[in-house]
C-alpha cells in the first residue's frame, strides 16, 4: 500500500457533505436566502454542529454559487449562534 493511499482519506470530503453542497446550491439558485437554508432541516439534520455547516461554506463550488460576501455573512452569523448555544 502506497504512502499516499494511507492517507487519502485526510483529503477526502465526505459524501454527505457534498450532497448538502449540492442542496444548498439547488435552493440558493431557487431564490430562497442562504441563511433560511443552512437553518432548513435537511442541512441541520445532516450537518447538526454550526461548526460543520461553517466548514460546508468553504467548498469551491459553494463560494462560486453563493459569493464570497454572501457566504462571509452566513458564516459571521453561525459564528455568532455557536457562541450562543455555548453560552447558554
């Protein structure tokens, strides 16, 4: 077994995350707001942690779709929910 194949999973998105990219990008082309999907109950089920749906905001394809002034919002605005859900 080759070095790298013992370590490719490091770099490998999971496929869950990839199919919830896939529908984030669906709705936003729908004209529904980005923050109403990352809170929609496909993402929230799929990705729980606002930390994973954060994480989600940096795909390529995301930031392509969405606009990276957008998707910095989006994470600000989860920033500041995991704050509150750690807080209280």
């Amino acid at each position: 077994m080759a070095l790298k194949d013992m370590f490719s999973f490091l770099f490998q998105r999971s496929t869950q995350e990839d199919r919830v990219a896939q529908y984030v990008i669906r709705e936003h082309d729908r004209g529904r707001s980005l923050h109403d999907i990352l809170e929609d109950k496909y993402v929230v089920n799929r990705l729980p942690s606002p930390e994973q749906r954060a994480r989600l905001l940096d795909h390529p394809e995301i930031m392509h779709a969405v606009g990276g002034d957008m998707v910095e919002a989006a994470k600000a605005s989860l920033d500041s929910t995991a704050s509150l859900d750690s807080t209280g």
